[in-house]
C-alpha cells in the first residue's frame, strides 16, 4: 500500500471554490493509486469565524487569564470543523471517507498545552480504514495527553501533524498545499525577481523556515528529515509541481544542493523586529553562566552571539525587549539596545568551505552603504545584521549579488 499523506492550509478550505480544488487534487492522488491521509488546518485566516486566531479572541479579548487546557480544547474545533466540512464535501464527490480528530488518529502528546510536542502516533485506526479504501481526513494542530487532555501543537501545528503522521505511516511522501507554487529564492514581496526552488534539501529549508522565511515549521522539517520522507510544497490552486524537499548523497559523501540555484546559493531570507544587545562586564564565567540561565528562565532565545573579554553582544527579538531589562536589572549591568534591526541570511549548502563568499557579501552590501552590524555563520548559512531600513534592500542587493535571479 502506498500511502500520501496531503496537507491543506487554512487558505485551501476556506470557501466551496477551494474546497473543490482541493477535492480535485484528491482525485489525483487517488486516480494514481495512492492511499490517501488528508490533514487539514482551520479554515481561513484571523477575522474569519473558524480561523485559530478567531477562536482564540473569543475567549481571550474577555477572560485573558484563561487556562491553555481550556484554550486548546476550543482552538481544536476549527481543525474539527475543517475534517468535517472537507470530509463531506468528498463524500458527496462519491469517495468512502472517515474524519478523525487529532485524539482519534492516534497522535499522543505531552501536556505542555498550547505548544505540545507528539509523543508518538499509534496509526493502526489510520491504516485500517486505509485497508478499506477510504480516504482517511485528520484534524492537525492537535492530539491528546496519556490523560486523554486535548492539547494544540503550537505555530505550524497542521504541518507537524502531516509529516510526523508521514513518518509513522511510512508515507512515499508528505505534500504541503499552500497558496503559493513552492519555495521560492526570496520573498516574492520583497524581491520581484525570486524564482522558484525546484529541489532542496532538509537542512536549507529548516534555515530558511528558522531564519524568517514563512515557509513550513522547522519542527515539521526536523521531523521529516529524521524520518526521512521527502516533502512537496504545492499550490492548490495551481498544476505548478513545486518543490520538493528531501536528502541524498552524492557519491555516498556529499550533500546534495538546490539545483536551481546557478551559483552558490539557493535562498536568501530576513527577519525584521531584532534588537542587538551588548553588555559591558569583565570576564566572569560563573557570572555569565547565571546571567545566561536567567534569560533561558524567562525564555529568552538569543541568537548571534559573541562573547568578548570586556562584552557580550548578542541578539534578540524585539518583542522580548521589556523582559530583558527587567532580567539585566537584577545583575546590574551596563548595557546597550540598539532597536529595529534585521537579520538577513544567506542560506546554501555549498558555501561550506568555499573562499570568498563573505567577501561578496560584504563588498555588495558596501556598495551601497549598508552597515554590516554584526555576522554569524554556520554551515550553510551566513547571517548579517543591518538597520531594518536597509533590510530589504539588502535582500535585494545579495540575490543579485549571487545570481539568484537568473
């Protein structure tokens, strides 16, 4: 039995019109002899009467302290409703269907409420309504504790859902159905001239996803990854065949790299909103060890970080501002913030080890007057803080620097 799990976003069932191009993408897959698992998120976006967001102001805009069980247990419908309305839309189309809730497919979780992590997945429901044929429609963004609690999976939960149920039903693949074509080399609102990712691996779409880009969960990339299971991000609304995700070897040693990038590179993304902290202090390790800790308390997560004999620079997002004075008053630090900056990445696994890569970065961004504040590296990664008023610009300026428009 070949099995396909497909996911659909909140975008792709929101009205009958897409409802019926998602039906028809189902027809497919079934046509082609697979097994269908269809996981689904609430439909629509915020505003829109069953989008998580609405479901989530109904309580929260009267009763802010509400618990997260009580929480996930309402956030949970709108998936609900998504299985239930998509499942009969297919049964009048003339398929056998069954619509499990997150609980009922088997997905078991912690009970961190709100952001909880899949424990594991008993599939044997899954599969034997599979045995007979059916196409098996899956609420995402949910499951329940050993306690049968409902909890949510946090951001990006439906992906989650889709790729861990991928790897447990042994799926040929995971496919992601959005309202854009696929990856793309940048964000087409930024950079005009961004193409389309043909294929890319595991590693570069979770920098991307980790570095801004809005493209898919990096928990669901890590899934897969460890899993396995190739992923395809689609368009439901288009024929367009996307981009696939997955990892192979060259040779049995290196790692395989977009093919659709012409030089180096295959990506480029930014993150907007980033303060850059610096602290003045001597070198204390077991100062520095409490100070670290006490931003891990109070979930904190710094990124770039630079540790000097005299100071410690490092980054944060914006939002976080107000809890990281509160924390450095304790320790009685002198300190700057330098607001509004962006984070702009460069994302490719073939620059490992390759010269002058950095030196392009720099000298095209010197050209035009940006001020690189800070850098990181990894990998398959390199990362420039500049004033967010040159962000974009930036972007722009890098994916021609490395020919990604071409």
């Amino acid at each position: 039995m070949d099995i396909i799990v497909q996911k659909f976003g909140g975008t792709s069932v929101s009205t009958r019109e897409r409802r019926k191009m998602v039906i028809d993408k189902i027809t497919e897959g079934k046509k082609a002899g697979y097994s269908l698992v269809i996981v689904v998120s609430a439909m629509g976006r915020k505003g829109e009467p069953y989008a998580t967001d609405t479901l989530r102001n109904l309580v929260l805009e009267n009763a802010p302290s509400c618990s997260l069980k009580h929480l996930d247990l309402l956030m949970s419908c709108g998936e609900i409703i998504s299985s239930v309305v998509l499942a009969s839309s297919l049964e009048e189309a003339g398929f056998d269907v069954v619509a499990l809730t997150g609980y009922q497919a088997g997905l078991l979780t912690d009970d961190s409420f709100s952001n909880a992590d899949i424990l594991s997945i008993d599939a044997s429901k899954i599969l034997k309504h599979l045995e007979e044929d059916k196409i098996v429609v899956i609420s995402g963004f949910q499951g329940a504790t050993k306690d049968n609690e409902i909890t949510t999976l946090g951001r990006g939960g439906s992906d989650t859902t889709a790729v861990a149920l991928g790897v447990a039903l042994n799926a040929k693949c995971v496919e992601i159905y959005t309202d854009v074509d696929g990856i793309m080399t940048a964000d087409p609102n930024v950079v005009p001239k961004a193409k389309i990712i043909h294929e890319m691996n595991y590693d570069e779409v979770f920098q991307m996803a980790d570095k801004g880009a809005k493209v898919i969960h990096p928990r669901a990339v890590e899934i897969a990854q460890n899993g396995n299971i190739p992923l395809k991000i689609k368009n439901t609304m288009s024929t367009h065949p996307g981009t696939t995700v997955y990892y192979c070897r060259k040779n049995g040693t290196l790692p395989y790299s977009s093919k659709s990038s012409k030089g180096l590179l295959t990506a480029i993304t930014h993150k907007d909103d980033i303060s850059q902290i610096s602290i003045y202090t001597e070198a204390n390790p077991e100062k520095d060890s409490q100070l670290l800790s006490a931003l891990a308390c109070g979930n904190i997560s710094i990124d770039m970080i630079n540790f000097f004999v005299d100071k410690k620079i490092f980054t944060i997002d914006g939002s976080q501002n107000l809890n990281l004075k509160n924390i450095l008053r304790d320790f009685d630090v002198k300190y700057t913030i330098l607001n509004n900056c962006s984070k702009v990445t460069i994302v490719g696994c073939r620059i490992t080890g390759i010269p002058g890569v950095m030196a392009t970065v720099v000298s095209a961004l010197a050209k035009e007057g940006i001020k690189i504040l800070q850098s990181s590296d990894s990998h398959s990664t390199i990362s420039c803080l500049v004033p967010q008023e040159a962000g974009k610009k930036a972007v722009n300026i890098l994916h021609e620097a490395f020919h990604l428009d071409q």
